[in-house]
C-alpha cells in the first residue's frame, strides 16, 4: 500500500492534463516576450492617412479616426451587420467637415464624386423622404421614383481593390425627424427598406453625418481674439481651450439630437477652427488645384503660374476670415487670381507653354502678371510645377478611364 501525500500534486490520468498537442519548452530560460506596438498601422491604412494629410490641413483627429476605422475594416474587425464608421463630424463652416469626406473617397477610388451627398436641407419635412427610398407601391410616380440610396446607387463606385461606399448627410441638423429616425436603423444594423420592400446593405459604407451646432458657441470661446493674429485659433499648447471647444461642440449635440440617435455614432469629432498657419498650407493647395484646373482645361492652352511671397500674403491678408474659414479664402483666389488669369487667356495674352510670374502691386492693390518664359513643352512644363500638382500630372498621364455610372433602378418593373 502506498501512502499518498496530501500535499502533493495528484498524477494525471491517462490522457488527461495535456491541454495543448505541443511540447513545453524543457529549457528553463524561456525566450523574453516581444513588445507589440498597437500604434502602428498597415500598408493601406498609412497611404490612406498620408493622402488625407496631403488634402486636408489642421484636423488631425478627424484623420486619425478614419484611417482607424479604414484599418479596421482591412483587418475584417468591423463590428458585424454594422456600417464601417459612423462619424458625426462638428465645426464652424469652413473647417474641413466635407473636405475630409472628399478626400477620402478621392484618396481611395481616385475620385471625389463617389461621395453620395444627401443635403439635408432638401429633408426638412417628413414626405420628403420618398426621395431617398422611393415611394410605395400605389402612390402616383412609383414607377418614375429614383431612390437616391439604393444598391446600384452605393455600389457603382466600387473598383476591384476597394469596395466601400461613401454616404455624407450634409447639415443633418437642418433633417426632418423623420429622416434621424430612417438613419437609426442604417446607423445600427446598417439595413434600409425602400418602399418596394427592397433591402439595401450599408455594411460596406462609411456614414458621415456633418453639423454646424456648436459653432456659435465655438466663436464666443474665441471671439476675444479677432484680427489676422486671432485667426491663428488655439495654439498646440493651450489643450484647455480645445477641450473646451470640442465639450461646446458635443454639448450642442447632446441638446439636439436623442440619445438612441447619440447612443449609434461610433464618434463625435469637432473640428477645430482654423488659424494662420493652416490656412497658408490651405493656400498652396488651393493653388495646386488651380494649376490643375489650368491643366485639365485645355491641353494647347496649358501653362505654368508662380506667386511670389508677396503675392501669397496678399491673398491671405484679403482671404483669412475666422468666421467663414478657408471657404472665405477660396472666393478670394477665386476673385484675384482666377478670374484675372480667365481674362488673359480669352484675350491669348497667356498662350500654351507660357511661364508666368503672379506678383502683388501694393500701389493699385492688385496682383500683377508677367510672362517670364514661352514655348516651354509639356515634359518641362511638368518640372516646373510643385510636387503635388507634379504628381497629378503624371497621374492623370497614367490613370485609366473613371467606371461608368450604373444605371439608377427604378421602383418596380414596368408591367
């Protein structure tokens, strides 16, 4: 008879106590755990966030949650039957709140216009609705009604390597009830029935939601400093003021909106107000893109533009507008420099391979143009621009034709 030791551990029984069909180490100096780092991304994910930042200036936080959710839908981490974000993005106007929606559709399928705009001013009464799920069937024009969220419509910008769709309900304050109450269920189990009993699936689509609330009070917090010098906003360093800022914007929500519509959104962003700094970054992109408008326009008639500092200045000093942000800055490269440069090309003053220099005369407070090269060919042409504007170029070059649109589905088959 053997005594058995209570104290000791019992022996397993055949078969038992092996939970896992590989051999422990024998070596008693196991190897170190590595440290993981969390915060770094993927491939896509970071062409995604440096797209965005080359696209859009001072709104970090808003990047970093879309490149997140982007990272989360390549990993097939999404949350099921759900869209893959549900952004409610808050601000002053001016700030970027539809420029980042564009871009992210732009950085992704190569093209703004895969961006389904709703504008909910068009939504402020309940029958409006039929407008975006169609009428049903018995009521005048069904057979003509078009719903502008149907599966054709979310699915035709789809291309082999990314398939997301891009759904922006611009100003959704200014909606109906009736149109928060139709989002709370593409917002929670991303499913919507139009009105032939049709089902669209939302759970490849990205929801933005953009809201002006808050920005009154945003402006208060920030009126004490007006001016050129106040536009430059909360600086990196005054975090109370920010977290100020975005409690207003939040706040202003809460009191508009109902909790199971708040409850929904994955998260609340507000979009700070844009400074000096930002908006001379804004200023060379804007300008980018005017250089790609001249570009696009007419290949014989395509030339090169150069503003000098005093030129930018002058364009900031008439543009920069803490109340209205870069959209004020906009109308006035539009105004000085746009419309100027229409004119010279309708008189042939400005022909095709011309150089010109944009300066600014302080005396008639104008800007001044003066042609410094000409007959300059298209590859040189090309090496005089910036990098981004250098970039699109070459791109458009070797980018293959946008995907035709798919037809719109009607309600229901003619009989």
């Amino acid at each position: 008879m053997r005594v058995l030791d209570a104290a000791a551990p019992a022996a397993p029984a055949p078969g038992e106590g092996r939970r896992f069909p590989f051999q422990r180490r024998s070596n008693a100096r196991a190897a170190a755990p590595a440290v993981l780092d969390p915060c770094r991304t993927g491939r896509e994910a970071a062409e995604l966030e440096a797209g965005l930042r080359a696209l859009v200036v001072g709104q970090d936080e808003a990047i970093a949650q879309i490149v997140n959710v982007y990272q989360m839908h390549l990993t097939g981490l999404c949350p099921p039957q759900r869209p893959v974000a549900n952004l409610l993005f808050l601000g002053p106007t001016g700030s970027g709140k539809t420029r980042i929606v564009e871009a992210t559709a732009e950085t992704l399928v190569g093209t703004s216009r895969a961006v389904i705009k709703i504008d909910c001013a068009e939504f402020q009464h309940s029958h409006e609705i039929a407008k975006l799920i169609g009428s049903p069937p018995g009521y005048l024009g069904h057979r003509e009604t078009h719903p502008l969220l149907s599966q054709e419509v979310l699915n035709q910008y789809h291309t082999d390597r990314v398939k997301l769709s891009f759904v922006l309900f611009d100003e959704i304050e200014k909606a109906s009830d009736a149109l928060w109450n139709l989002l709370l269920g593409i917002l929670d189990k991303a499913t919507l029935t139009l009105g032939d009993n049709r089902k669209v699936d939302f759970s490849r689509a990205m929801i933005f939601m953009t809201s002006n609330l808050g920005a009154a009070e945003m402006q208060s917090l920030i009126s004490p400093k007006l001016g050129f010098q106040a536009a430059a906003g909360p600086g990196p360093d005054d975090g109370r003021m920010e977290g100020r800022i975005r409690r207003s914007g939040v706040e202003a929500a809460r009191r508009k909106f109902t909790p199971e519509f708040m409850n929904r959104l994955d998260k609340v962003v507000v979009f700070r107000p844009l400074g000096e700094a930002e908006l001379r970054r804004i200023l060379d992109i804007e300008l980018g893109l005017v250089q790609q408008r001249v570009l696009a326009a007419s290949a014989e008639r395509a030339f090169v533009f150069r503003l000098t500092d005093e030129a930018k200045d002058a364009l900031l000093a008439d543009g920069v507008d803490i109340r209205y942000g870069a959209r004020h800055l906009k109308r006035s490269i539009e105004r000085m420099l746009v419309q100027p440069l229409s004119n010279l090309i309708a008189t042939e003053q400005i022909r095709g391979g011309d150089l010109v220099r944009v300066d600014w005369d302080a005396g008639t407070r104008c800007l001044t143009f003066l042609r410094e090269d000409e007959g300059i060919p298209m590859q040189a042409m090309a090496e005089l621009l910036e990098p981004p504007a250098r970039a699109w170029v070459r791109a458009a070059a070797a980018a293959p034709p946008l995907p035709q649109k798919a037809p719109l589905a009607r309600g229901s088959r003619r009989g």
